[in-house]
C-alpha cells in the first residue's frame, strides 16, 4: 500500500474537516445528554403528544434509542478529538498499528481512523 505523505494542503483540509465534526457532535452530544437527563422537577415535563398518552413504552424505546445514539456519538466524538491530536504530533495518516501510510480514500471516507484498512480488518476478527 505504497502512499505519498499528505501534503501541508490535505494536512489543513482534514484539520478543518476534524474540527467542523468535533464542533457538531459536542453540540449533539450535549442535546442528546439533555435529553437524557429527564426533567429536574414534575412541572418540567414537556406536554405530551396526544398520540402517545398513555404509552409509557414509546416515551422507555425514545430514551433508549437516545442513549445509543449518544454513545455512538461520544465514540466518534473521542476517535476526532484523538485524530486532532495526531494532526498536533505530525502522526495523523499513519496506522497507529503498522505505522504504515493510510490510504487517502479510507481518510476520505473516515477521517478519524487511526488504522490502515489492513488493520482494522485483523481487528475485528
């Protein structure tokens, strides 16, 4: 997997890149967090929808599905602020396993991998 060092370019499109996704999901995060937490007092309650008095079960599966979501985000979130900081060492592009090159379309595609795609395979088996 023979790949060029990325350039001072790609270097600041792929800060720029990082810096926009940590931005978003610290917002998400905190939404979702919030959203979590339920109501400090009764009166804090949020009227509910008329299709859904009564149904203690969808308000259970909403939560649910809330906290997944905010986990997953908080692993991205994490895995971004990591990549950051391999940008910071002069580090970022390179597997953290192999320490070879990571191809250009896998960064593309998931710009806060810190494994080559040889490596993330041997990883999830």
């Amino acid at each position: 997997m023979n790949q060029s060092k990325l350039t001072a370019q790609e270097l600041r499109e792929f800060r720029k890149q990082l810096e926009s996704l940590v931005a978003r999901l610290n917002g998400g995060v905190a939404e979702l967090r919030d959203a979590t937490r339920g109501p400090k007092r009764e009166g804090d309650l949020p009227p509910e929808p008329a299709d859904r008095q009564g149904d203690p079960s969808s308000h259970t599966a909403e939560e649910e599905l809330a906290l997944v979501l905010m986990g997953t985000e908080e692993t991205v979130l994490a895995e971004a602020k990591a990549a950051l900081a391999r940008l910071e060492r002069g580090t970022f592009g390179r597997c953290e396993v192999c320490g070879q090159p990571i191809a250009r379309a896998r960064l593309d595609a998931i710009p806060y991998t810190p494994l080559c795609i040889d490596c993330a395979r041997k990883a999830t088996r």
